[in-house]
C-alpha cells in the first residue's frame, strides 16, 4: 500500500485536531484526508454508505480495502513512522478488544471531548 485515505468529520474539533496532528507525523504511507459526506468522498467512492462514514473514521487503501473505526484508526497508526510499532501491539489478541472499546468509546463521544478545555473554538 502507498496511500491510504481517510474520510474525517471536518465539524468534529477532536477530528480537525487529530488531522492536524497527522498532518505533522513523519509517514512510512501517504495519507489523504477527505471530508466526509462531500460531493468529492462520494464522487470517489461511490460505493461506501456515506452515512456511515459519520459514526466513525473511514479508511480506504489504494488497492481497495475499506477499514472502519477501531481498524481504520489501527491502519492509521501503522501509516506513521514513530506509531507503526504501537499498531502491532494494539491489533494483538490481548489488546485488540480493549483497542476497540476505547476507539469506540472516543468516537461515540467526540463532540463532547471537543467541547473539552484546550479544545476551544473547535467544537462542532
């Protein structure tokens, strides 16, 4: 894989810092940021439930494969040079179920995690 995509919620202030923070790692894969539910996210990936793409972070690789919440953020960690290690701990059989009930827990809640001191002006 060289790129892999991401389909973020732009009036999320955690999701805009976190695409600033990406923005910044150094990245063994490219990573595209696009806005969900956008005529460009449709247009390019017409066979995705857009709606979906709302609950949680969407992640497209070039070759196809469609990664979603706890998977996608996991393929976004193992895009990152310094994180690619955390990723393979984080999939692990023994970490892999608490990985996916605190992906899902931050993601259910970001709105309200945006609202959050040092968050300000990036609520939705």
């Amino acid at each position: 894989m060289s790129t892999l995509t991401l389909l973020y919620d732009p009036t999320c202030g955690l999701c805009r810092r976190v695409h600033g923070w990406l923005a910044e790692q150094p990245k063994l894969v490219e990573l595209r940021m696009i806005p969900i539910k956008t005529d460009a996210a449709r247009r390019r990936y017409p066979q995705l439930n857009h709606d979906l793409t709302g609950e949680d972070l969407t992640a497209i690789s070039d070759q196809g494969a469609v990664y979603f919440g706890p998977k996608a953020w996991l393929m976004v960690l193992w895009t990152l040079s310094r994180y690619r290690e955390w990723a393979y701990r984080l999939a692990t059989p023994e970490l892999l179920p608490t990985t996916r009930r605190i992906v899902s827990m931050i993601s259910q809640h970001r709105y309200q995690i945006s609202r959050a001191p040092g968050m300000a002006g990036m609520a939705r």
